[in-house]
C-alpha cells in the first residue's frame, strides 16, 4: 500500500446558503481518500455501523479504494449535522454523533503496515499516536487536527506532532495551538516541536506552505458558484499527500506542486454537495484547472 489514511466515515446533514443534504456520504478519511485516488493507491482505516449504504462502499470500490481496513460494527454510522453562513469559511457544529465511532480502536491490517505515506486525518490524538505505533518506517508522515483536540488533549497532541513529518492545519488552529498571532512565529514554534514542514489552510483565501528553507504561498480558486465546503480541508490534503506519495518525493518543487494540487482537488469538491462533484471529476479536469492556477498566479 502507498498511502494509508486513518480517519472518519460518517454520514453528514448539512445545510449551507445553497442548499442542503440530509445522511449524504461523508468523513475526514472518505474525502481524503477519494481525492488522493487520482493520485496513488489508497487504504482506509475506519469504521462503518450497519446503517451505512452499500451504494457508498460501492462508489469507494469504484475509485479503487482499498477497503480491507473498514470494519462494519454493529450500531450506527457516525453522524455529523453542520451548518455554513455567511462567508461559508467556517462550519458550525450543530450536532456530533459518534455511534460506532466511540469505541473505534484502529487496526491496521498486516498488509498495511508497510505503506510508505501514513495520513492521520482528524480523529483523537491517543488514536492517532496508535497508528503510529502500529505501522513500520513509513517515508513520510502527515497529521490534522481540530480545536477540539487543542483544548481537550494537548498533551497527547504534542506527543503526535513530535512525531510527524507535516502538520496541516487551519489558521485558527496554528495561532491556537502555538499561542502566536504571527504565522511566521507559530511556524518557527511549530517546527521546534516537531514537523519541520507546515501547511495552513486558509479557507476561501488558499494555503500557505512554510518549510525551513521558504514560504509558499496559493490562493484558493476563483469559483463562481460553490454550494458546500464541507470536507474541503480533507480533498486539500487528499490532493496534497496523493501527489507526495505518486512522486515519492518531497523536494520543494514537489512541495509547492503539491499545494496547488491540493488546492485543485479542494476546489472541485466544494462546487457540489457531500461527494457530488468527485463523482464525476476526470483526470483531464484535474490538470486543465492546474493550468488555469498556474496563469493565475503568473506575473
Ligand atoms: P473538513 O470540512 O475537511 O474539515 O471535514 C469535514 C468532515 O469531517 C465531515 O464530513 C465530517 O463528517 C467530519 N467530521 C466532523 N467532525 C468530526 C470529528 N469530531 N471527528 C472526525 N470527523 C469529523
């Protein structure tokens, strides 16, 4: 396995501005890794109740998703029902409910542990610093979090961060984890804990990637219509790691490809609800909008 993702399957109600769905597909791992798949392949780590629609785990089998890491538990999927206004930058929680998720102890089958790329997508530290202990060298290893880590379990946070290679993260969460409103500063405080390599997700105004040696910076797709921001922050990082791992390389050339095709894949999915528009995205389509970024920023 090249790239394996721990994280979420979940069932999302979501309304925003445009529109709503109600127990649409979706999860911090479910978006990541079908936006990775235009990339490398990819195993999944998760959990699934008995609720979850066999139409879903089909469509994840038609990305070529590797699926032996999903277990089915007796219960209900997790659920979570949010809400987006005004600039649509940032979600509110309305209702989490974790069902199957509660008791969710990752195993990572033997046929993953030699994977190369490692993806901790946003779940509990203690979990996350389990994978860790479970998989063999990988190359590269990458990690997300929440606020709710931050405040809840900084401790077993840090004990994680020590031991990644990139942490990818929102704004809000690199000022709150590094208690510096400067960004330049919270890198330089970031890195001393561990990840010499930062990437900030800044919503609707792009990404920044900081490592030791430069800053890069991508804005985020002039869009004319979106409808749902929900799981833009994973495709991001599906589409970022998904290249690293098809290169097998992270020079700083690769680096900054990768932000923009992070920025790519976080772009389409926003346009439609739940996974509506990586139905149907194509290769093609992936790189005529990389173009399109590339005259974006020319100057
Ligand atoms: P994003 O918009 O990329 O930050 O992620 C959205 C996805 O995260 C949704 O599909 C939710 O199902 C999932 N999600 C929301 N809260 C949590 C949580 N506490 N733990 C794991 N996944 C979550």
């Amino acid at each position: 396995m090249n790239l394996l993702v721990v994280g979420s399957v979940a069932l999302d109600s979501v309304e925003t501005p445009y529109g709503m769905v109600d127990n649409a597909l979706g999860g911090s791992a479910v978006y990541f890794s079908v936006s990775a798949s235009y990339f490398t392949d990819v195993g999944v780590v998760a959990v699934i109740g008995l609720d979850f629609p066999e139409d879903h785990l089909n469509f994840l089998k038609s990305k070529r998703i590797d699926l032996r890491g999903l277990k089915r538990e007796s219960g209900l999927t997790f659920h979570w029902k949010g809400r987006y206004s005004g600039d649509l930058n940032e979600a509110e929680t309305i209702d989490t409910k974790l069902n199957v998720f509660e008791d969710f102890r990752p195993y990572i089958p033997e046929e993953y542990r030699e994977s190369s790329f490692v993806f901790l997508a946003n779940i509990d530290p203690e979990l996350q610093l389990n994978v860790l202990e479970q998989v063999k060298r990988p190359k590269l290893t990458i990690c997300d979090t929440m606020n709710f880590w931050i405040e809840g379990k900084l401790e077993q946070l840090k004990e994680i961060i020590k031991r990644v290679d990139i942490l990818i993260i929102n704004e809000g969460e690199v000022r709150q984890l590094s208690r510096e409103t400067n960004l330049i500063k919270a890198y330089q405080k970031i890195s001393s804990y561990g990840p010499k390599i930062l990437v900030v997700k800044q919503g609707s105004y792009g990404a920044l990637l900081f490592t030791p040696s430069s800053v890069f910076s991508a804005p985020a797709y002039p869009l004319e219509e979106l409808s749902d921001p929900t799981g833009a922050g994973d495709c991001f990082a599906g589409g970022f790691v998904g290249y690293l791992a098809k290169s097998q390389d992270t020079t700083e050339d690769k680096l900054r490809k990768a932000v923009i095709y992070g920025s790519v894949m976080a772009s389409f999915n926003v346009e439609d609800f739940s996974l509506g528009r990586l139905k149907t995205l194509t290769i093609d389509e992936i790189e005529k909008r990389f173009e399109s970024f590339k005259k974006l920023t020319q100057f």
